[in-house]
C-alpha cells in the first residue's frame, strides 16, 4: 500500500471527504452481486467496488480508525457527496453515476498526484484506477445511448436524474490546496459532454447551481436513500461489535 | 435483452513478456472491445497477464472429435520424431 504521511500533516475533513466517497459508492456498487445483468458485468462491478473500498481504507485510515469510521458514525457525520448516495436504481443510472464521479475522480486524482500534498500518493496510484472506471462508465454510456430506444430513453432519464447532484462535486473540500476548482469543472463538463454527444444523449440543462441545486453532502446533510444504506451497511458491525472471521 | 444474446468469445492471455497467448477461457460480451475489458476483470485482476487477445468463438475452425485417429494417431507410434536420442551436457538448463 501507500505510505501514509504523519497524522498531524493530514487534513483530517479532506480525509473524510475523499474517503467516504469511495466507501460509499463501493457499497452501492457491491449491491449489484447477485443482480447485475450478465455475470460478466456483475465482476466488473464488483472490481471497481473493491477498487474504491481499497481507497476507502487508506483515506479513512488517515483520518483515524477505519472500522469505527465506517461502521459507527452517524448518518451527519458523513462526509461524501450526495451523488454517490444514490440508489443504483435501473442499470442505466448506475451508469450515469459511475460517469459522472469517475470523471470527477479521475481529473481530480490527476491533478492531485502531480501536487506534493498529503493526498499524493494515493492519488497516484489511484488515478489509473480512476481510468479504468471512467473508461467502464464512457463505454457503457455509448452503447446504452446509441443502442435501441428502450436504453436510449432509460440512459437519458439517469443522466437528467442525477444532474442536479454535480454541482456538489465542484465546491472546494476543506483541506485540499492547490486545486483549481472552477478549472476542474470545466474539464469535467468538456469531457462529459463530449461523452454524451458521441452517446446521442442530451446534456441535461437541469439546475446544478444555486438554490435548486441539490448537494450538502460535504456538510453532512443526505438524502433519504441513504439511511437505509447505512443501515445495511452498519448492522452486522454494531450487532456484533469486535466480532473476527 | 438476455446473456444469450452476447455471442461469445475466446480469450487469450500472455503471463508476460517473451511468453505466447494462452487460452484461459470464454466469456459473453456484445462487442469485441467490451469483450477485452470483461475478460480485463474476469482473467487478469489478479496480476496474470501483460497482454489479453479476445477472439470470436464462432471464429475458431476446431477439429472434430470424430477425426481423432486420422488427425493423431499417425503421429503415436514414430519415437525418431522425439528428439530423445541425444546425450544431454550436464549444466543445461531448461532444455
């Protein structure tokens, strides 16, 4: 693994920020086991979940104790976007969310690893797995939104669904230096509309700014999916505490 | 739209530099380039490939089963094609 900086070097809520992102979508991803369409995309799925646990870990453990991190806070002390909270929903909207965050993740671990900060060397490792994931949501948008009618119209319903969410994405963290956030986002914007006109998609012209935004992630206010989430993924650890394999 | 309607596909994979594309299976995908990143997830997560070749199955000419003893057995009973009658030097490896 990557060498973790000293903790007092570390920025503890940027820590959070990234971490619970990844730990978050990779528990909605892992939801897929046993229901994705084809065998073959549930492992994709499945390896791009475990791909963001393994994030997870490390940025938690930067901030302070993995398990008691993941599995005993509460609903508000969580730090990731509202849009990774999302319910896959159809196969088209986990598509969409994947695009829209792996984008994101991948312009944003790029910049992050050509910087000296504390988030470094993660960043650098995984920013090829950024890559791929982005690579895995761009193949799937084309093929859904140029495919037949039916996946045109459930790939454009998911990406005006989850539009309002990506304004959140582009609000500077809290102990990230050095990023160029409106820069981010109009690399982030270029890159998903271009992905979206080769798709024969729509760029959806839906609120992402401003008082119909949605996104207080980063604040610790959440939508009502993820309770439930949280839920499912606390019960086993808060049922039996200190239970091993 | 069902898993039966992927066709299917072989693929192969080389372990690493300097070695030959193995067949390590078979997998669905709708298109070829979907096909290289499944078998991507399904045959190198785990650090066993440098280079992955995907290759329609209805693409490959196999021999029947029924043409065994034509095919191979000719080739059962001709030791002199083995190269067995050399002495080997001692220190040779890997020979």
């Amino acid at each position: 693994m990557t060498t973790t900086p000293p903790a007092d070097t570390v920025p503890t809520a940027a820590a959070l920020a990234l971490g619970d992102d990844a730990l978050v979508l990779s528990h909605r991803l892992g939801e897929w086991a046993g229901h994705a369409p084809v065998l073959e995309e549930e492992v994709a799925l499945a390896n791009i979940a475990l791909d963001l646990l393994g994030q997870a870990r490390v940025l938690l453990s930067m901030a302070g104790d993995e398990d008691e991190l993941a599995f005993l806070r509460e609903e508000r002390a969580f730090r990731n976007l509202q849009l990774v909270e999302q319910p896959g929903g159809d196969f088209a909207h986990t598509i969409a969310r994947q695009l829209y965050f792996s984008v994101y993740q991948h312009l944003l671990y790029d910049r992050l690893a050509s910087g000296d900060g504390p988030f470094a060397p993660l960043a650098g490792k995984a920013v090829k797995e950024a890559a791929y994931h982005r690579d895995h949501a761009e193949q799937w948008t084309l093929r859904l939104g140029d495919g037949t009618d039916e996946s045109h119209t459930r790939m454009q319903r998911a990406v005006d669904a989850l539009w309002r969410f990506t304004g959140e994405m582009f609000q500077p963290v809290e102990g990230i230096d050095g990023i160029d956030w409106p820069g981010l986002e109009s690399a982030w914007r270029e890159a998903v509309e271009y992905v979206l006109g080769r798709a024969t998609l729509t760029v959806p012209d839906g609120p992402r700014s401003g008082a119909w935004r949605a996104g207080a992630g980063r604040q610790g206010l959440h939508t009502e999916p993820f309770g439930r989430m949280l839920a499912e993924m606390q019960h086993l650890h808060r049922s039996h505490p200190g239970a091993t394999w | 739209m069902t898993h039966t309607d992927w066709p299917l596909w072989e693929v192969f994979v080389r372990s690493r530099r300097g070695l030959s594309h193995t067949h390590a299976g078979s997998l669905h995908a709708p298109d070829a380039e979907l096909a290289l990143r499944n078998a991507r997830d399904l045959y190198t997560r785990r650090g066993e490939g440098v280079s992955i070749w995907v290759v329609p199955s209805s693409a490959v000419t196999a021999s029947s089963p029924d043409e065994k003893d034509p095919f191979f057995e000719p080739a059962a009973d001709k030791a002199y094609r083995h190269p067995t009658f050399y002495e080997i030097p001692e220190g040779v490896q890997h020979l």
